[in-house]
C-alpha cells in the first residue's frame, strides 16, 4: 500500500501506544509502540503516546521513567502526549453519560466481589441480577445513602445480538453479547476501569486504529459496547500477534525476567534501528522478505495486512539471551552504520570499560573492529589491547604458529622484526613492504612470520589485520611489545 496521498488532516490516521507504567518496557510493548509508529509515519499519519496510569496500586514512577528511557532509545518521536490520570474527569463525565442513558447501572455488591470480575474470568459470571435488575428508585436511594457502588455497562441480553468487527489482521471477529459479562466502567472507588477509561480516551482523542497486542482482541467486544454507548464510531482495530518464549509461554516479565527488557538490549550494545529491525520481524514481513531493512525501508514498506497472525517466537536460553537473529542484524547494522555514528555508539561502551580514547584514536580504532564486533558491548574486549599499557598476560605458546613454527623460529621473527622497525616509516604499506620483505629475508612464508608478530603486539591471534594495527599502535609500544614477546618466549625451546 502506498502512503495515502492528498487525503485531508481529518481523514489522516491516529494512532496510539498507551503503555500502563507496571514495570519497565519490554520487548512487546516496544514491538506494538514500534508498529504504531510505522504506521503513522507511513500514512503520514499522528502518534499520541497516552500514559495509562489510573492503576494507582500497580504504577510506579520509577516504571514512568523506565518506559520513556526505553522509547528514547528507540529514537521514535511521537506528536502528542496524554496521562490518563489526568483524564478521569472526562472518563467519570462518560460515564455518566452511559449510565443515564440507561446503558449502565450501579452495583453494590461490596468492594472486591464486584469489582474486579474475577469470576467471570473463570467463566462462571455474566452479571448479578439482583444488581441489574435494581429499580432506579432503590438503586438512587443506596447511592443517596453513600452506599459504595460499582458502575457497570448493562450488556444486552436474550437479544440475540451478535458483536461483530473486522480485524486489520485476525479477520473478522464476532461474539454473542450474551456471553460477555456486565463489565465495570468506574470501580467502586471512583475510579475509571481501563476499558472505560481507554475507549473515553480513543474517542476523545478522534484515535481511528488501535494498534496493539492480541491479549485486548477479546476485550474488543466490550469496547465497541462503549464507543456505541458513547455515540463514537469505532476505531480500526489491528491486533498484533504474541511474542513467545522458545517453549512456546506468552513472554513475561515476571516468568523470562530481564531479557524481556528494552534496557537489556540497549545495555548489551544493539544498535536501536537493529533492535527495530528485529522487532518488526516478529510479526510482521516484508513483501520481498528481506530481513535487514533501515528506518525509511521499514516505513516505506510497513502495512497492517503484512502482520501475521502466528505467534512470534524470541529464541533465547540461560546462557545465550539474545535470539541470533537480532545479534546478527545488529552486525550488520554495525557495518552499515556511518564511521563518525558508530564512533558515537561505541564510546560510551569503552568508557564504561575503563577506556577513554582520545578522538584520534577512537577514529582510527572504530574501522579496526566494526567488522569484528556483533554487539557494541564486544567493543572493549576487541579493542582493549589499543589502550591497555601492558597487554594482559597470555600464553607463549600462541607465539608459536600451528604449521611449521617453533620457539626458535618465533624468536628469529621477533628479534628480527625489532631490527627492521625502527627504519620503517608506520603506515600501512610501508610495514606491508618491510614485514613481507624481512619474512623472505628469513625464508619464512608471510602468515608464519606475522602471527608471531601479531599475538606479540596484540597479546592474541584473532586480532584486526595487521599493518592498520600496528600502524595505529605506533613504533614505540610495538617495539616494547615484541620486546615483552621475547622475554615472555623465554621458558619455550
Ligand atoms: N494500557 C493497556 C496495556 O498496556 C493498553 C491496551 C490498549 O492498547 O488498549 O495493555
């Protein structure tokens, strides 16, 4: 689908993320902010960012301030913002209105028993006739008497009406009213219920597709209840499939624990348009199934009618939390990413690390190890022998090359090779000539005369190519290193 061209403002799409503040932002609440997003973006449409916190025994700050650090990772602006704590006088006005059009009535049964519809998530209850039955007399006189009640949407019964709506990707959906229970729309403290509180919301804010996950596709039939009872039509809806565990369980934070976090990805080194990547892959395919795919391809390309139903399986174990999927993307982001960004991107993991190159340096590193690197987390590991003043200790025995080396030989390279450096001018293709040069010199072939040289000026065999390295390391502490070599050689015969 293209961008809808030449549509007027008002027929443009809403959309909105309405995250509760429970806990941090995890993996399917950045997928389904994520496919809002693309979905704005490649309508031209507009995002809101509506925080759902009427909750106030599960909300916390600390989950406020963990969800908008994750979003800003993500780098995904968003155009209006709305607290839904902030909103209650709008969803109680609603309510009102539902009730005294006689679509709603009080229940007084006490606190908790009635409140929560706990038994009818076990299947058992649709409403309590004593309560729906009440006369509007008896019903007035208890809540004159200041008898607490519970507000509940009075579901249409024995009239053999059907619920209906078409799904953007489950299809279309239906339920018999009959087996939907009258739901509560303000609690008996007052408070809006979610399901009051986010459709007075959606309607308010003119939202024309609720974008979210599959767990609300049941909750749908009460919502269109509420939009009818409050005149508004209803949204789009578009439900996005579950992200599950290996074994198949819904992903939860309580159950899989950090690795459903945004912050895990973020602190381990994805990039976040890799993190993007792999998340719209859950769910969601491309038409020429591509699987790296930029920002502006993921926007260019995203529509609803590509989500798939399936749940999306996270692959990940004990010791491996990352699917391997997202780390490889998150390696190709790498590569494809400008130098001076990745610079950027890689500093801040080097600081933690203890590292601080000066600018110069971190440019002439970054090249070195992006190639070399799947997360930027692996950054200080794969660099630490350019800023480190005495590589750690490692084994002489890795001097020595598999074919064809022994300790004599690796002595002859080395001692040879800090002859010849200090003639040599340090850049690429100068130490090309020269090294090749004195392997010859000592009939060795090249790939034996360099290891030696390699583990000796970065203390390991797998290491970045040679000369850009040592060109980088510079003459002196080369010297020192293949020096410190000899010494180290010292044990082997
Ligand atoms: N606050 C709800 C949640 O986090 C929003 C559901 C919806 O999008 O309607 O699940």
């Amino acid at each position: 689908m293209m961008p809808e061209e030449n549509l007027s403002p008002s027929k443009l799409p809403r959309v909105r993320f309405a995250p509760s503040p429970t806990g941090y932002l995890h993996v399917g609440g950045a997928r389904t902010f994520i496919f809002n997003w693309l979905y704005a973006r490649h309508n031209q449409g507009t995002l809101v960012l509506r925080l759902d916190d009427t909750d106030v025994e599960r909300n916390t700050e600390a989950s406020v301030q963990s969800i908008f650090e994750g979003l800003r990772w993500l780098g995904l602006s968003w155009d209006e913002e709305y607290k839904q704590s902030e909103r209650i006088p709008l969803h109680r006005q609603q309510a009102e209105a539902i009730f005294a059009r006689g679509l709603a009535y009080r229940d007084f049964t006490p606190a908790h028993a009635g409140d929560d519809n706990q038994s009818s998530a076990q299947g058992a209850w649709l409403f309590n006739p004593g309560m729906r039955e009440m006369s509007r007399e008896e019903s007035d006189r208890r809540a004159a008497a200041g008898e607490p009640f519970a507000l509940r949407y009075r579901v249409p019964r024995g009239e053999g009406r059907t619920l209906r709506f078409t799904d953007s990707v489950y299809g279309e959906q239906s339920k018999q009213a009959d087996e939907v229970e009258d739901f509560a729309l303000l609690r008996s403290d007052g408070m809006p219920t979610y399901h009051l509180a986010s459709c007075a919301d959606d309607a308010d804010l003119r939202i024309s597709h609720i974008i979210r996950g599959q767990d609300h596709l049941s909750n749908t039939f009460k919502h269109l209840l509420i939009f009818e009872a409050l005149g508004a039509s209803a949204p789009q809806f578009a439900h996005l499939p579950l992200l599950v565990a290996p074994d198949g369980a819904k992903l939860s934070k309580r159950k899989h624990g950090p690795v459903v976090s945004v912050t895990t990805y973020r602190d381990a080194g994805f990039l976040p348009q890799a993190f993007i990547n792999f998340l719209c892959l859950l769910g969601w395919s491309p038409k020429n199934d591509r699987e790296f795919l930029t920002l502006d391809e993921l926007t260019a390309a995203f529509t609803l009618e590509a989500v798939n139903r399936a749940n999306a399986v996270i692959n990940f174990t004990e010791e491996d939390p990352f699917d391997a999927k997202a780390v490889w993307l998150n390696a190709e982001h790498i590569r494809a990413l400008p130098v001076e960004r990745l610079e950027a991107s890689i500093a801040p993991f080097l600081a933690q690390a203890g590292f601080h190159p000066t600018p110069g340096q971190l440019q002439a590193v970054t090249p070195l190890i992006r190639e070399r690197i799947k997360l930027l987390g692996e950054a200080p590991a794969a660099a630490d022998f350019f800023f480190l003043d005495k590589l750690a200790p490692y084994d002489p025995a890795e001097l020595i090359p598999a074919k064809g080396g022994d300790a004599a030989m690796v002595r002859r390279v080395l001692q040879h090779t800090l002859e010849v450096l200090p003639s040599v001018s340090f850049d690429h293709d100068s130490l090309d000539q020269a090294l090749r040069a004195a392997a010859s010199s000592l009939g060795l072939k090249a790939g034996q005369a360099f290891q030696p040289i390699r583990v000796a000026v970065c203390g390991r065999k797998n290491a970045p190519p040679l000369f850009e390295t040592m060109a980088v390391l510079g003459r002196d502490i080369c010297l020192a290193r293949i020096a410190q070599a000899l010494v180290i050689l010292e044990p082997l015969n």
